[in-house]
C-alpha cells in the first residue's frame, strides 16, 4: 500500500455501469496522482492508505477499480533510521 | 486507476482471437503511453478514467487485456492542498 | 497494454516445465526490455502490443509468463492533442 | 519481493473492517516508502522482505493489503558481479 | 518478464512458513534490486528470466512470493533496429 493526500474529487457521467454509485478521489502518492475509489468517507486533505490491485476489489470482484482507500491515517511513528 | 488523455485509436490485424471486435485506444497518462481497451465509447481528445490489471477485465477474465477505459471524466474538483 | 518493438529472440534449456515449447522474445518499451511469450508469430522489427500480468496468461494459468505478445501493430491514428 | 528497511508503524482509527488488528508498518524499498502488513513481528530498524500483490494476500483473499513484511533478513550473501 | 544478473542468496530465519524450504536469490533487473524463488537451481553470475506476480506463483496459490527466477538464459539473438 501507499500512503496519499487526497486532492478533491472526480466526476463521470459516461461510464462503466459496474462503477455507478462509486465515489472516486484524486489520491497523491509521492509524484504520482492517482483516481481512488473511495470505501471509508474520505474528503480532501485528508492523508489516506491507498491499496493497489485486486486488493482494491476484496469482496467485490467485477468492480472495475484498481485502487482503492481503505483506511484513514491518524499517526505516524517517527521515522527509525 | 489513472487519468488520462486518449490520442488516437490503433489497429491490428493479427492478433489474439480473444481481441476481435475489441476496440483500442492509445491514452497519454503522465510520461507513458498505454494501449487501452474502450468500455464506454471514448474518443480523442477525451479526458478518461484508466483501470489496469485484472479490473480491466472485470466480468471477460479470458480477453488478453491490461487497461481499459472505464469512464470518461466530466469535472475534476479544484485540487486541495 | 503496451506498444513495444521486438528486439529478437531468445533462448534457455534449463527452465520451468511449462515454459517448454513457448517462444520468448525481446520487446522494448520505452526505456524498458521485457521478455515476453510470442502468441502471434511476431518477429524482429515487428512493432506489437504485449499484456502484462494474468492477461498474458489469458486461458493457460499454470503457464509462467507476466508479458505476451497479444498483437502485431498494424497503423496507429496520428496523435490528437 | 523487494528488501526494505522498517520505519516505523502507523495507525488508522477509520478503515475498513477487513484491516482490523492488522499491524501496518512504513517500509522503505529503495526510494519508495510502501505501508505493508506485518506477517511475523518486525520492528524499526529490521531489514525484510516485503511480498507484493496476491503474494501478501496469500490465504487470506478478502484482506485489502497488496504489500506484506513476509521474512526478516538474517544475511545477504555478497554481491556477484 | 525481464532478464536479470543473479547477485547471491539471501537468508531468513523469521518467515512466513509457506516460504520454508524455498531458497531466494537476489536478482538485479536494469536499475532494481529483486529478491527472487529460484525454481530451476540458478547460481550467482547467472543472467536468468524473472516472472512477476501471479505467474511466479503459477501451480503455488498459498506461497507469497511475488518473483521467481523461472529460466537460465543460454543466448540472446543480436539487437534487431
């Protein structure tokens, strides 16, 4: 996983049916931005797990999603090393 | 999932059977230019929604494809931060 | 799915079973070379599409690959934008 | 897999249900900082081998992790080459 | 797939158990630095084929790794262009 900012939303009419109802964030992770579909009520600004892949769909395999917000960050231990 | 802008559509006439019929749309995301499967009848110069992976199979697992086009982005909200 | 170039061929007696038989060819794409199992008969000079990931192993599981060859490019539309 | 060095922990009151009691630590792999669950007890300052996609999934499908610590290094033998 | 330089073994006594008796080299591909399963007895200054993700599990659902050296390489027909 990768930790993220998310940026704010996006919006599509014109779509694959499978992905009705599903809101997607604009996630930043490092140079990267990426569209994240959303599964824990996140909002902009706030710093975000992303997960990748199938991991992504666990549970709900024929949505179209490679990304996925799965957990909200609170802390962050200081860095070791 | 990724952002991206379709350039161009690409054509090939021997190819995996499992592709016939499938049409393909070459989408600029960041540096790198992807060959991606269209799902929901994008053109050039749209601004589109790119799955990877075993979502852009969602619900065909035997299509030999990586990247699909699954939606096409109306607005992106202002970016936070 | 990527564009790529094929480079030529290459060649291991000692490997995994059920690489026995497949064709493995040299493809770069952009800055990178990938090895990749040939489903279409492509050859040096053949500019053509390789799937990464299960999608190169559409309908044959067991079989070790994470590139194919899936399409021999024919012409690509001139860039829009 | 890649070889990382271990940062630290973090921590996420709002997650998916799935994460629950599920230990994350930040763990750099060359330039990249991954967050990955910890399969068996590292700690800041241990160099592991961090597992990616299904690999950190395996037995456990529906856990939305696509990175696991899955080894702490003892010794690497020196480079060849 | 890619080709790599096998580098030397590396060792784990705190593992995963499903990694017991699988031996791991470490395997340089252009600028990254992989830790690999070795299937078919490569050694170090071996150049070998390296799969990724699930086809280095291929016939080994439950085994967490994510690259295995699957061939040794014999020759590479001369650059084509």
């Amino acid at each position: 996983m990768r930790a993220g900012l998310v940026l704010g939303a996006v919006w599509a009419t014109k779509k694959s049916p499978a992905l009705t109802g599903q809101s997607l964030l604009r996630v930043r992770c490092g140079e990267t931005e990426y569209l994240a579909a959303d599964l824990v009520g996140a909002g902009p600004g706030d710093r975000v797990i992303l997960a990748f892949g199938a991991a992504a769909r666990a549970g709900r395999p024929d949505v179209p999603v490679d990304a996925a917000i799965v957990a909200i960050l609170d802390e962050t231990e200081a860095t070791h090393g």
